[in-house]
C-alpha cells in the first residue's frame, strides 16, 4: 500500500513531497504457506507524519522542512495538491497486476 501526495501545476509534472509504502500482505505472512482463495481483509492504519522535508532546487540549497499541507482543489485554478492512497495487488506470473487508487483532493 502506498500514501501519496503531491502538488501539480497546469502544464507541469506532479512534485511528489509525500511517499510512504508499507506490505499489507506477503507470502511469508501466511502460516499455512498457501496460496490465499476467497476473500480477505487486512485491517490497517497509517501515521502520517506531521512534515515532510523537501529539497532546495537551487545548487547547494539546503533542505526545508514544512507543515504536510491540507488538500486543495479550486475550479479554475491552475495548481492543486492531493493526497492519493494506493493499493497494488500482485498477481501471478501470467496474471495481471490490480491497482487501486482513491483520490482525497474531492474532500472524500
């Protein structure tokens, strides 16, 4: 499962100032060393930390630590910043990869 989050700009790519990752789930975890059948829940939570520490662009520019900033969204503006939570489930050699995303930047 991955914490995402980023502030993307019209026109620009997304600068990513949040990516946390952690396995809910491997092989390794299952005591019986089966393969899972049916379905399944993994309870879980995650701390986000209070700030993050984002890189000077400038040559020799030192790091700066910020508040994780609230979500924003605004019609019409031509920046935002959203927080996404993924879920990848792997699959088998010959079976494709699911991916999951909710997207927080609708206030949901």
């Amino acid at each position: 499962m991955q914490v995402k989050a980023g502030t993307t700009a019209v026109g620009q790519e997304e600068l990513v100032f949040l990516d946390l990752n952690t396995d809910l789930w491997t092989p390794s975890m299952n005591a019986q060393g089966k393969k899972l059948n049916g379905r399944h829940s993994w309870p879980f939570s995650i701390e986000l930390p209070r700030t993050v520490t984002i890189p000077d662009s400038s040559k020799g520019g030192r790091p700066s630590e910020f508040n994780l900033p609230p979500t924003f969204t605004e019609r019409a503006s031509p920046a935002f910043i959203d927080y996404r939570l993924v879920v990848t489930i792997k699959r088998g050699g010959f079976r494709v990869n699911q991916v999951y995303v909710h997207d927080y930047s609708n206030g949901r």
